[in-house]
C-alpha cells in the first residue's frame, strides 16, 4: 500500500553510499467519530482511525482501523486499508470521497465473515495544519446484517514521512527530521491485569486470577521529557481470548542516573474489548508509573504499574507489566547523523485450512492483514503483523504477532525466499484459540519487482499454545521496501 511514495526513490536516484538522497511524502494521521445503526434499533458509537500517504497529487492511500467505544459493544474492532480522493472546492474548503475496506468485527456484533465496507464523502475546512470537517459515509457488513448510514466528524492533522532508498542500507544521512513514522521508541510488553475483588465476566463468572496478556507500544517525544505514543495488546492466558485493546498516550519521564536510569508516568485513552471482558461500550482509560533501565546503547527494559477502568462498563483491574524497548531514532532540534536502516510495510492475505471452533467444527477462514518489518541487518527483520477475518463466518477473529524473520539475497532473476518465527494472540469469531497465546511459523519464496515491491508466497502453521486452533496457513503479500534514518 506505499509503492507509490517509493517510485521516485530508486537506483536511478542513488548518487553516493555515504550520502544518500531523501525524500519527503506528505501524510495525514486522521480521526473520526460517529455512530452507527445496528439491528433492533440499537447504535454504537466508533472511533476511526487512518494513516494517509500522497500517493499522488489528490489521492490518498494507507492502513486504517475502527472500533466501538459506546454502546454496547466493546470489543469491536476491524482493521483494514482506506483510499481517498481529495479536490478543492472553495479557499480552505475541500470535498474527499473514499473507501475503506477492512476485516475484524467482535462485541457479538452481526458482522458475518466479518468484511466490513465504508465509502464516505466529506467537506473538510483547513486550519493551518489541521483539517477538521463532517463526514457522511456507510458502514456495511456484506456476509452480515449491519448496514448503516450516518454523518460524522473528523479531524486530521499534516505531516511528512521522510524516506530514502532500500539501496542507502547501511548508510548514514545528516538531517534533523526524523524518519518514516517518526516514533523515537517501539517496545514489546508483556503483563497480566488483577481485576478487582467483585468484578465478573459478561457470563456473571468473578475474575480469579489474572489476565496475561502481550503487546506493544510507540512512542515520540516532543520535548526532552514529554511524549505521546500508541499502545495495543491483546488477552494471551486466563481465558480472555478475544480481548484486545488499542489506546493513545500521552506521558513524561525523568533521569534518576544520567540517562542510563529513569522513572516515568503516563495515562491512556482508547478502546478495547471481547473476551467476556466486562468493558460496556469499550472506552478504556489507563494510568501507570514505570522505571526504565538502558541495557545497551539501543535497548532498554522497564517495569511498570498501575490501574486500568472501562469508562462505561464494570472493568476495573490493576496491572502489571515487563516491556524490552528498542530505541529507534532520536528527537533534535539540530542536524544530526543519522543511519538508513531497511523497512518494508506491506498488505496481506492469509487463508487458514481447517481452523478449530469452539462448536467442533472445521471451517477455512480468510484474513486481510498489515505487516511491518524493519532489518536488523541486511538479511535479518524484526517483524510486527496483523490480520482480521473477513470470510469463513469468523468474524470478530484478529491475530497480532511479533517476531523475527530472515531471507536470502536477492539473485539476479528477482527471486529470494526466507522464513519468519512469530508469537502473539489470536482469538475471537468462535475460533478456538483458547487463552489467546498463539504462534505461526512461515516459510515463503518472493520475486523483487524493478526494485518497487515485493510479492511473496508462503506457506506454514499457526497454533494456538491452549485452544485446539492447530491449522496449515498460506500466505500472499505484497510488500514495498525503503530506507528510514534512525537512531
């Protein structure tokens, strides 16, 4: 979904390995809000998200997500790509129509398989770099029973995503900017909510024990100690599959010994939901103070406390977790040297043979998912994945995963192959993934496009650690690689 911002910046473009060119895209980080009709009269209210690169001059195109925070259907989420056409119409005025098309569901909402289709129109007002306007769209589930017309609000702001070539690997570049998304931090998390005493599951069930569950979090900061970031996680044990929860942050954090020591404190807010987890409509509010240690020169590892409440729903738990950062770039007000590392964001299918439910059957499901691997070295990749349902009347079904991945060299016909080790939750839809600890291992072979993209074929396994979800998996993706200078 980003080839287009890429075709300028290619072998033809590459001057010199030690000081390669950068390009800059514009892009829009978008908000909206508004409340759709579901069966029997009822309405929930949802929150979209979008990340929007210039393709070209007008049009618009990048990942997006959607999910419920009133209601009744916490829980709801469905993630997916938008496209979007822009045209003036007065000074400061412009109309945009687009489509968003994605997969998930949740929340016991009809949804089907789980495809979930937005066309939309809106008039939106420029206010320096800002746009705010209204937005009139539909919302339909095709292999469901939603089907929903409304208007909305939106509010989007500008910014650039700074990028060189995949060839400028290794290199350094001397910029202050910071690049691709521009997020200083990214960690991964693993920790366990303590509901409070009386709380019980949407079965009247009392909690226990403790919730496990694994995420991550992103993070920029806009002065030497304030920051805003995104955090998501997911249910990985106590029998909350399902649940999955995707929160804005806005924090601070103080050295204690230089910067090698530091405590902190942040709050959150966004939505979350399924697993039986009590949340109402889904609005969750997060609070936490953390110490963070410098274990080498790049990476860091933090604990942290604190106490999480559904705004409108019974959910009120202490929590607990361990994150392993990575730092990835760094905030100056001054041209530092910065080193091209590899990227690749991509679009995928995966059709799963046979998945388990929980009624005992054994039915095909199909996902639609957004990958980003970003190397390590030349051959080597941290990756981060996910995929919704959208065919096999699993809707509501969602995989996050983590993991590592490697390939070979590309030979001279095009043509590589590598393999990828991940681990994450999966849960929703009626698939049994019991716990939600859920790990797939794959092994594809792919064809370098001129240098563009990258279409890749896999085939491999995904298992569930606890439920009886154990299916072969087959993969197609579609990926476009880059630089980003880092840290």
């Amino acid at each position: 979904m980003l080839s287009p911002i890429l075709q300028c910046a290619y072998a033809d473009d590459y001057v010199d390995p030690h000081a390669p060119k950068t390009y800059n895209t514009p892009v829009e980080v978008r908000f909206g809000f508004e409340k759709i009709k579901l069966p029997n009269n009822e309405t929930m209210g949802m929150i979209g998200g979008s990340y929007l690169l210039q393709a070209m001059p007008s049009l618009y195109i990048g990942p997006a997500a959607y999910g419920a925070v009133t209601g009744q259907r916490g829980g709801f989420f469905t993630g997916g790509g938008e496209i979007a056409i822009r045209r003036p119409l007065l000074s400061g005025l412009d109309v945009e129509g687009g489509l968003y098309v994605g997969g998930g569901g949740g929340g016991s909402a009809s949804v089907g398989g789980g495809l979930m289709l937005r066309p939309h129109l809106d008039l939106m007002w420029k206010f320096n770099q800002i746009r705010a306007g209204v937005s009139a769209s539909q919302v339909r589930f095709p292999n469901g029973h939603i089907r929903s017309k409304q208007l909305g609000v939106s509010v989007s702001m500008e910014s650039d995503f700074m990028f060189a070539s995949q060839l400028a690997q290794g290199s350094t570049v001397s910029t202050s900017e910071r690049g691709g998304v521009g997020f200083d931090h990214i960690a991964a998390i693993i920790g366990n909510y303590n509901p409070v005493s009386g709380v019980k599951d949407l079965n009247g069930k009392p909690y226990s024990g403790s919730l496990g569950y694994a995420g991550f979090r992103a993070d920029q900061f806009v002065s030497e100690s304030v920051y805003w970031g995104v955090e998501s996680g997911a249910a990985v044990k106590g029998g909350a599959d399902g649940y999955a929860e995707v929160l804005g942050l806005l924090g601070a954090e103080y050295p204690v010994i230089k910067d090698d020591f530091k405590i902190g404190s942040r709050v959150a807010l966004g939505m979350g939901g399924g697993g039986r987890v009590p949340v109402g409509g889904g609005a969750l509010v997060k609070a936490g103070l953390y110490a963070k240690a410098q274990v080498s020169r790049n990476m860091y590892v933090a604990l942290e406390g604190g106490a999480v409440r559904a705004l409108n729903g019974d959910f009120k738990s202490n929590y607990a977790n361990i994150q392993l950062g990575l730092d990835l770039d760094v905030r100056s007000d001054r041209s530092i040297s910065r080193m091209v590392q590899g990227m690749e964001w991509a679009a995928s299918a995966q059709h799963y043979l046979h998945a388990a439910r929980y009624n005992g059957g054994n039915h095909s499901l199909d996902l639609m998912g957004f990958k980003i691997d970003r190397y390590i070295t030349t051959d080597t990749y941290m990756s981060a994945q996910a995929h919704s349902a959208f065919t096999g009347n699993a809707g509501g079904f969602s995989v996050g995963l983590l993991g590592l991945g490697a390939r070979t060299a590309t030979l001279a016909t095009g043509l590589f192959a590598g393999a990828e080790m991940l681990i994450g939750a999966a849960g929703g839809g009626g698939v049994d993934a019991k716990g939600g600890a859920t790990a797939q291992a794959m092994v594809y072979g792919g064809i370098d496009l001129y240098g563009k993209s990258r279409l890749k074929l896999g085939v491999g396994r995904v298992r569930s650690a606890k439920g009886a979800l154990n299916s072969n998996a087959v993969d197609v993706t579609l990926s476009f690689p880059f630089g980003v200078p880092g840290k």
